[in-house]
C-alpha cells in the first residue's frame, strides 16, 4: 500500500508505503520513502529507501534430518521437526510445553538505498544513471535449499550472514 503526495508547480513529491506479504516458510513486512524532483530541463531526481524485515522458517531438507521418529523404551516418542531438532511427545501428540512442536524461525533484514537521475534528450531518446546500496543481514541461504556435490553428497546451503552490494547503472 503506497501513499504518494505531488507538487506539480515545484516538481517534486514524497511517497511512503507498507508492505506484507506471507507464504508457509516466511512472513515479510516492508517500508519505503521515496522523494523526487524534476528538473528544469526535463530530468528528474529520486531517492527512494527500502527496508524488509523477514521471518524466515528453518526447514531443513528430508535427506538432512538426522533421526527419525524413535520411541523409547519407556515409551516416549522422540520425533525430528523440519528443522531437525528432536523433541519428545506426550501420548497426546504434544511437547512438553503441551504445543506442537514448532519450527524456530529467524529474522533477515534487507535494507536498500536508491538514486536515479533521468534526462529526456529528445523525443526518441531518454538516459537514466542508477545507483543502489542494498545491505542484507541473516540468512541469505535459506536451510532447505540444498547443494549437490560430485561425490554424490548433498549439503545445506551454506552462505556468508551478511552483504553489501552496490549496483550502478
């Protein structure tokens, strides 16, 4: 959802929005300012700044789950969640806590900053110059993509916690 407020005399506009989205293994919220203005000569100026804040579910692939679900011989019932964690159910089916045993899940932050500058040169022809910085935190690999090795093993995905990127164009 997006809210956006223009001055046509001056040129110029202010814009903030909201983001949510959701899917079985994430939720996502998001935010964005932007500012623009024109100038005399048919350009334009904007700076626009992004944030995403991610919850992202840690559900590691089946071939990487360590154990099965196991009873012991006292009769509890020991099963590996998706993230492979082991807990122990009730004869109810539940935790100790007396819940479903629940997927832990982790942040990840995207944070981008952008500029542009358009010309309009001539009626057939407009340039645009482009620079972003994008800073992402935690989990770029996600556990459940997985990797494939020449001897035949598979690992998790193993990506660095952080990274800096700037894209010019």
């Amino acid at each position: 959802m997006d809210w956006f407020v223009g001055n046509q005399k001056r040129g110029t506009g202010f814009e903030l929005g909201t983001y949510y989205s959701t899917e079985y293994n994430y939720h996502s919220f998001g935010l964005d300012a932007a500012f623009f203005k024109k100038t005399k000569n048919n350009g334009e100026f904007n700076v626009k700044l992004t944030g995403y804040f991610d919850q992202v579910k840690q559900i590691l692939p089946s071939e990487l789950i360590p154990l099965d679900t196991v009873r012991s011989t006292s009769g509890t019932v020991y099963i590996t969640t998706a993230s492979g964690r082991t807990e122990a159910l009730n004869s109810n089916g539940t935790t100790s806590g007396n819940k479903r045993p629940s997927i832990p899940s982790r942040p990840r932050n995207t944070l981008t900053g952008s500029l542009t500058y358009s010309q309009v040169i001539n009626d057939r022809m407009q340039g645009i110059i482009l620079l972003d910085l994008v800073y992402q935190h935690r989990d770029l690999g996600l556990p459940f993509h997985r990797v494939y090795w020449n001897d035949g093993s598979v690992h998790q995905e193993n990506l660095p916690s952080q990274r800096f990127k700037i894209p010019i164009g």
